[in-house]
C-alpha cells in the first residue's frame, strides 16, 4: 500500500469521524431533544426491544399530531446492552446534546443515575417503576407511567388473598405460605421484596426462604425441589418473562402446586407462549391495557406499529409497546404544560409539568395518573390479571390508596 | 535489551542505562507532549461526553492490568477478574458509608484515599486464595477455578451477604461529597477524568517498573516455560501468587476508582461477561504488552462508541430507522468478528502495529 493512499484512508476516516461529531452536535430551533437508553441486546432485551420500539412509535405519533405545541422531537435512541458503563456515557452524550429529558430502561442504571440527574435537573422517565424511585426528596427528577413495583407486590399478594386463598382447603386452618422468586443480584428483580415481605406479614402469611432464580435461568429445578419442602400455597416472581416461563414450566412439571403471582415485567404475551400449561392460572400485574385491547389509544398504538415497524409481525407484540407509549405520553404532556408555560428546562418540565397532573388520563387502559411534589407514585392501583383458558382476564383491582390510606401516604412512599 | 534506537554512534555501557525511562531527548519531548494532552489538552477541549468516555477508557485500562499482568506476563489465565474489581468496589464503599471515620480525617479528604488502599489489600489477598490452585492446575483448569472467583465472590458472597449491610437493599449509594480526596469532593467528570489519569499512570509506572526488576524476569520466565524457570531456582509457586495479589491490587484500586465515577454500585456492576471484557481487550491490544493495554481499552470503548454515533445520524431517514433496529446486532456481530479477526491476522495485537509504526519513523528513510 502507498503513502499516498493511506494518507487519504486516514483524511477519510478522520473527516468521517469531524463530521459524526459535527452532526451530532447540531440541534434545529424549533425542535426538543430527547434522549432514550434500550437495551435491545443485553441482559433484559427479551422484553427490551418490544419496548424499544414502541418508544420510537409513540414518539412518532406525538410528531405526527402537532409535535410539543407545534415543536417536533428529536429522539435520540440507543442500545446500551445493559451494560452500566455505557449507560453513563450515553447520559453523558445526552446532555451534550441538550436533550431536556430522558426515556431511560432499566433498575441498575436508573437507580445509579439517580443522584447524577437529580444534580443535573434532568427529568429522567424509566421503564424501571422501582418504589426506590418514588421519593421526591431523594430522586427529584425520576418519573414512570406505572404503579410502582412495591405497589405491584403489595397489590398481587393482596389480590391472591382476597380472591383465591379463601378457595383453599386449608383457608381457615392455618396461615397462607408464600415464597418468593428472583434474582438476589438484581435491583431491578430484588426492588419489592422488602415491600412484598412487609405486605405478607400485614396479611398475615407465613415467609418461605427466597430462592435466587437467575434472569438466564432456563433450569430451576433446585429451586423448585427447595420450594418443595416449605409448600407453599403462592410464589412471587419478580423476574423478566423468560426466567418467569422457566420458573413456572419446572414448577409444572416437579407438581410444586402453588399459584404464581409475578410482577408486570414477566406477565406478558409471551409467557403462555414460553410456559405453555404451566401458564395456566398465573396472575400478573398489568397497569396497561395487552397489546391490541380495546381501550382508547390502542388504535394508534397498532397503527403506528404496523407503519414503523412492519417488519414485525403484530402477534408479535406486546404489553411493552403499550407501557412504552404510556410513558411517552406522559412525558409529552408534561412537555406540552412546561411549553405554555414558557420553560422547557428541566425544573419546569417537573414542576409546571408532571407535578401538575392530577387524575390526568392517557388512555391505554391505564388508571388517572397523579404526580405531587411530595409524591411521585403515578398510579397507586394495581390492577392483577390472570391467564386462563387462552385469554388475560382482570382478576381484581386493589387501590393501596383507598384500602391502607395512612400507611400508603405516609409509611410504604420510597421503598 | 532495550528496544530504544538511539542516534549513532551511541551505546549502553551499563544495565541501568540499558533499562533506564526515556532515553532519548526526542522520547522525552514525546512524552512530555503526551503529558501535555491528557492534563491540559483533553480537559480543556473534551466536554462530559468526551471525558466520560476517557473515564471509561480509563477504567478499563485498570481493570485490565491486572489480566495483562496475569496472563501476558505470568501466563496465568484468568477468567473472573471482575470479581476482584467488585471486592475493590465494596470494601471502599463499604468504608465510606460505615467505618466510623475520626473527623479529622473527614475534614482532611483523607477517608476515601485510605479506602482505595485498603481496598487493593483486600482484593489482592482475597485474589491470591484463588490463585492457589494454580500450584496445581494451569491451562483450561486454571481458567475454571478463576471463573470460581467470580461465581462464589460476586454472585454468593456480595450477593447475598454484603449487599444486605445496612439493609439498603442491592444497591449502595454514596451520599453527595462523602468521595473526598484531600480538599476536592470528586463530583463532577472533570475530577474523576484527573483521579483516573493519576491512578492509570502511577499502576502502569509500577507495572512497568515490576517487570523489569528481578519479579517481572521471574514471572516472565514462568509464562515461558515454568519447568525451566523452577529449574533456574525460581519460586514459581511463590511467584504466581504474587502475581495474583498484584493483579487483585490493581483490580481493587479499578473497582474503588469505579465508585467515584458513578457514586452507586450493586452486583450487576461486576457481571461475569465483564471479565471476559477485559480479556478481549488485552487480545486485541497485544498479550504481554502494557501498550496493549491501553490501545485495547481505547479500542473496546471508543470503537462501541463511534458506531452508535454513526447509526444515530441515519435514524431520521427512511431506511435509517430499520437499519437502527437491525444494526443491534450487527454492532454485537462486528465486535465479535473484530475479536477473531485480530486472532487470525494480527495475534500480536494493535501494540505490535504501533511498534512497526514507530520503528518506520525512527529508521526513516532507511525504514527497510
């Protein structure tokens, strides 16, 4: 090879390199930034990329109608893989960008950037609805469109509770038993546990040993056999959908004979899919209405998914384009009350935004959703599921709210 | 033998001179210009997103040293090198957050700095009990007791007892200002960047000046054959588990670095794919080369990042936002390709490139 012409690969490859970062730098007048973080390919990417794509849709739509007041978005969306390292960065490019808030994913990256988006003033919506998240006096500028985990947990033990425990044959007889599955490593997994725990002893259950099932597993007979010995009348499993799926099919299999309640991240289409029988008679926590339910905004959330990403067949999709797009709603709502009110900084977003809503409706088959200053739980309903006979049927709704209404406002907020 | 061309006519006369730092005054303008970008260039031009990839960079290159130490010096394959990185993390948060600190020694910045040292004594020793069975066994069974350490340190014992301290629950987090060295509270990038560049270049200044000491020929020999290095009257026992508590130290100071930069950290942080991270980085950057280190790091990292930033400027276009979905996988693809591709054309790594890169200017014009 010549002098010369690596001369000109090396002006090629820096001049590529001049004009991504001039690019990226540049930001039209009448346009909002906004930053996204997925994970399409790591640890979570089994629900992640559903979501991923809704997030583009939903942005799409909020584009297609007006924009923020006649402002269009610009979203920046990237695959982080899970991997915490490169979730920094990315924030980091984000604010670069000037994006005025963010969609971001998940627990460990949400939670370790809490304190640094607290510090910058940057309104941080995440798909992870850790209770962690929910104090405005620690995490000022974390947001969701959900009811929390720890509201999740409380919710579907109460549900199981209230419902099928009075169907045992030992209702009566002696206290219920529940355990509880997850992944120790997690924080995403690991969240409501303390929540969930102090739920089952209100409810007056007796505790088996937590069995640490791995978001890969695809093997928890172990876990399972130890089950076994404690017996247990119900299990939660706070895990994504695959190690949920593997959970329930060896539970199936080894006739554990305990009913299953599981956090929205493993309650989804595909779990009757992954799981098979086994699925049959789980509950799940679902704040938002199965992908193409009748509810209001469902037709565009289809549409939209037929119109951006043909290429995936729509039985294929799932409740994640759904929570993906009731986030992105809330947020252009908060964008759209900060625009009128003449600020699109961060504070304004929170405080003439999200903090204004009061049983704000986004549709999408989810609850009035409210934010205070002193309270960012958005929904405190928890509306539980179950699967039966091929269909996701509404099971029950517990209003944490309505039904403990000291402790929810002054004791369960934060954790 | 140094490999440093010195002008004609000139020659070592001593061991001393042969080993010596900077031999030219050419190299010494070199490094002094070096010294000159990363202290005052890249913090005055970088902005957060340029100087949180150079901490990234940075913490790779710490976590890697000490797998470069291991397996490009020792010959000791190790496979959980992260699980030291998060013994580092813990045992200086840990510190922090609980040990009861005399004031004055809060007021004098003084609680994180001793954390970081303590830090890299426990994760060196804590790496030295995994490195006993490497009396034993070596090769494809070295590696499975190294993945051990991951296993056992990261997924039982962090897991499921040290996270619970202080029933925080998974995830520790240091309250603002509690990272403190001397009189500057580490809070912003800038800071970390400087932290990261004074650790980075003190581990790889004692990195460098191990290996040419009577240690670093001894481990050397080890990795080269270490019947002929025991028959020479080497430890070789004595010596790979010093190694393994060097590595584990510099593994340790990576991990309480890592604090600073995030000021949170839970189990997940330490997975085990980042072990193999580390290990894909000394490959590409060159085995048994510190220069190696450092490119692999840059690469791993800057690499990632470059083909994000290309993929985002094709995202508004009508074909770009498929290509957005689909280009996933190819990322994850093409670095796997990159990986074998730097195996089969060049095994010694980028650092060999930069050696013939730098012999053809200093021989030019009588490059041949």
């Amino acid at each position: 090879m010549s002098i010369q012409s690596r001369g000109t690969k090396a002006f090629a490859f820096l001049f590529a390199v001049a004009l991504i970062f001039g690019l990226s730098s540049w930001a039209g007048a009448a346009q909002i930034n906004i930053g996204a973080l997925n994970d399409m390919t790591g640890a979570t990417s089994d629900v992640g990329k559903d979501y991923a794509l809704g997030i583009a849709e939903a942005f799409h739509y909020i584009n297609d109608t007006g924009g923020i007041n006649g402002k269009q978005i610009k979203l920046y969306q990237f695959d982080y893989g899970y991997r915490i390292p490169e979730a920094l960065t990315k924030y980091k490019l984000f604010k670069r960008l000037k994006c005025v808030a963010i969609q971001g994913w998940g627990t460990g990256d949400t939670e370790a950037l809490a304190p640094t988006v607290a510090k910058d003033q940057i309104p941080y919506v995440s798909a992870s609805y850790s209770g962690h998240l929910t104090n405005p006096e620690k995490t000022p500028y974390n947001l969701f469109i959900s009811a929390d985990y720890s509201t999740q947990s409380r919710g579907l033990i109460t549900a199981w509770y209230d419902n099928k425990w009075p169907k045992k044959q030992d209702f009566g007889k002696r206290k219920p038993r529940i355990a509880m599955c997850y992944m120790f490593a997690s924080p995403f997994s690991s969240a409501s546990i303390k929540a969930a725990k102090d739920q089952a002893e209100m409810l007056g259950f007796e505790i088996g040993d937590d069995q640490d099932v791995s978001l890969f597993a695809i093997d928890t007979k172990s876990q399972i056999l130890a089950l076994k010995e404690f017996k247990p009348d119900v299990v939660l499993h706070t895990n994504t959908v695959m190690s949920v799926a593997a959970t329930l099919r060896d539970a199936y299999s080894l006739g554990l004979g305990a009913d299953h309640i599981i956090k929205n991240w493993g309650f989804d289409e595909n779990l009757p899919k992954l799981a098979g029988e086994a699925a049959e008679g789980a509950m799940g926590c679902a704040p938002w209405a199965f992908f193409g339910e009748d509810v209001p905004m469902m037709d565009k959330v289809v549409e939209y998914a037929k119109k951006y990403n043909p290429g995936v067949p729509l039985e294929k999709r799932t409740i994640h384009t759904v929570q993906a797009w009731a986030n992105v709603l809330g947020m252009a709502e908060a964008l759209k009350r900060a625009d009128a009110a003449g600020d699109l900084s961060g504070p304004s977003i929170l405080k003439n935004g999200f903090e204004t809503m009061r049983d704000f409706t986004i549709g999408l088959g989810v609850a009035p959703i409210t934010f205070t200053s002193e309270d960012h739980r958005a929904l405190s309903i928890a509306r539980v599921y179950e699967y039966t006979q091929g269909e996701f049927k509404l099971l029950d709704t517990v209003d944490l709210q309505k039904r403990w209404p000291e402790k929810y406002a002054n004791e369960w907020i934060g954790w | 033998m140094s490999t440093t061309w010195l002008p004609c006519g000139k020659y070592h006369e001593t061991y001393t001179q042969d080993h010596a730092w900077w031999q030219t005054t050419f190299i010494r303008g070199k490094m002094i210009a070096l010294f000159a970008v990363l202290f005052v260039g890249i913090p005055l031009l970088a902005d957060d997103y340029g100087l949180s990839i150079c901490n990234n960079v940075g913490y790779t290159v710490l976590g890697a040293l000490g797998v470069q130490l291991l397996i490009g010096y020792c010959g000791q394959i190790t496979l959980g090198h992260a699980a030291f990185l998060a013994v580092g993390a813990y045992t200086s948060t840990l510190m922090i957050l609980e040990f009861p600190w005399p004031q004055a020694l809060l007021d004098w910045g003084l609680a994180y700095p001793i954390s970081i040292l303590v830090a890299a004594v426990v994760a060196g020793i804590w790496s030295v009990f995994f490195g006993l069975p490497s009396a034993k066994v070596k090769g494809f069974y070295l590696i499975l007791t190294t993945m051990a350490a991951q296993f056992i340190t990261v997924d039982f014992i962090i897991t499921q007892y040290v996270s619970q301290i202080g029933g925080r629950g998974q995830a520790f987090s240091l309250p603002v200002g509690t990272i403190k060295v001397g009189p500057w509270v580490i809070d912003s990038d800038l800071k970390v960047y400087f932290m990261m560049l004074v650790l980075s270049i003190f581990l790889i200044a004692v990195m460098v000046n191990l290996l040419r000491s009577r240690v670093g020929r001894a481990w050397v020999a080890i990795r080269d054959n270490d019947i002929s290095a025991s028959v020479m009257g080497i430890n070789v026992f004595g010596y790979k588990l010093l190694a393994f508590f060097v590595a584990g130290f510099i593994g340790g100071i990576a991990g309480a670095f890592w604090i600073s930069n995030l000021a949170a950290i839970s189990p997940e942080h330490f997975p085990w794919s980042w072990s193999l991270w580390l290990v894909g980085v000394i490959l590409i950057g060159g085995v048994g080369s510190i220069h190696g280190t450092v490119f692999g790091s840059i690469f791993m990292v800057v690499v990632i990042e470059a083909l994000q930033l290309v993929i985002m400027q094709f995202v508004d276009t009508s074909w770009g936002s498929r290509l957005f979905m689909d280009f996933l996988f190819i990322k994850e693809a093409a670095f796997g390709l990159v990986i074998c591709a730097f195996m089969i054309f060049e095994p010694n790594g980028i650092a060999y490139r930069w050696w013939q890169a730098k012999n053809y200017f200093n021989l030019w014009p009588f490059s041949y």
